[in-house]
C-alpha cells in the first residue's frame, strides 16, 4: 500500500514519541514521530497475498535515498498500522501502540468517528496484563541508560555532560513505571 492509500483509509492519526510525553529535548535534531491505524480498503484486506499491516515512511529518507538517513529537525517519521495489527499490538499492551489512545487531542492530526470510537474503547482494550510489557520496556530504557544496551544514532552527549547521563531514558523510565502502576 502506498501513502495517499494509507492515509485516504486513516482513522486516526496523531503525535507521539517524546513530544507527546513533553520529554523532548529540543536540541534542534528532533524530527516528529506520527503514528496512525488505517482501515485497509476491502480488495487489500481479502487478497490472496499477505494483508497489509503497516506503512512506514521517513522524510529524511526521500533526499539521501536511503531508509537509515539520520532524522533532523522538521523530519517527519510516520508509520500507519492497519486497524488489524494495530488491535493485536495493542491487546499485548505495546506501550508504544497505546500511546495514540491517549494522545491530547489538540495533538492529533486526524481522528474520525471511527477514530473516536476506538479511543473510547481505551478501558475496554487496557487491562493489567500492560504491566509486563511496560515494565520490560522500562528495563530497556534502563539498560540503555546504564550502556547495557546500545541503540543505533541514539547519543545525547550534551545531557550526559550536562547532567552525568542520558535524562531522557531516565525520563522515559519514570514515566514507563508510573503508567504500569497507574493500570
């Protein structure tokens, strides 16, 4: 599927990542993570070949020609779910795929009736089974935190000399422990 038909079939579309948190650092590299869940046109849902699940696209991509070009201020990350995978992601409690259930309104780009009617089943989709994901995904941020574990371009040498580590894996920790606790 290609973007116009990812995004003419989107139901929701919103800001997410650490903006949408408020941990951004605004050093003037940070691009704009969007995420949205599209239903899928009917001929993509019953083809023989494998249904569509998701469309990804990276603005700083498009100029260097290539899928792992360093995101910088003004790029825009987009990745659009179909409904399908989105709803099994989000039944194991990905909290990465949760986050567009509670995204402010004033930061979504786009919500339909279809997209409203979803976030409204936010209680009917949390459960406390979140708890393990979100806490394994705090004990990443930790072992990133720590240099346990690396992630590829991720180094923020300025708050780790500013502050003696990386603020916003300990941030993101905090906040990662805080909503598994609020389930």
């Amino acid at each position: 599927m290609n973007r116009e038909t990812a995004e003419g079939c989107t139901i929701l579309r919103g800001l997410v990542g650490s903006t949408v948190h408020g941990l951004n650092v605004n050093d003037g590299i940070e691009d704009r993570d969007e995420m949205g869940i599209c239903v899928e046109p009917l001929e993509e849902a019953m083809a023989l070949w494998a249904p569509f699940e998701q469309f990804i696209y990276r603005s700083a991509a498009e100029p260097e020609g290539r899928e792992n070009a360093r995101s910088i201020a003004g790029d825009l990350d987009l990745t659009i779910y179909s409904l399908r995978k989105w709803m099994h992601l989000a039944l194991k409690g990905n909290p990465t795929i949760l986050l567009l259930l509670f995204t402010p309104d004033d930061q979504l780009v786009h919500c339909d009736s279809f997209g409203r009617e979803l976030r409204s089943l936010a209680p009917q989709i949390i459960s406390r089974r979140v708890q393990g994901p979100y806490l394994g995904y705090l004990q990443a941020q930790k072992e990133r935190l720590t240099g346990e574990r690396g992630q590829k371009r991720i180094h923020r040498p300025e708050l780790e000399e500013m502050y003696g580590f990386d603020t916003k894996y300990a941030m993101h920790m905090l906040r990662l422990g805080f909503q598994a606790w609020s389930c």
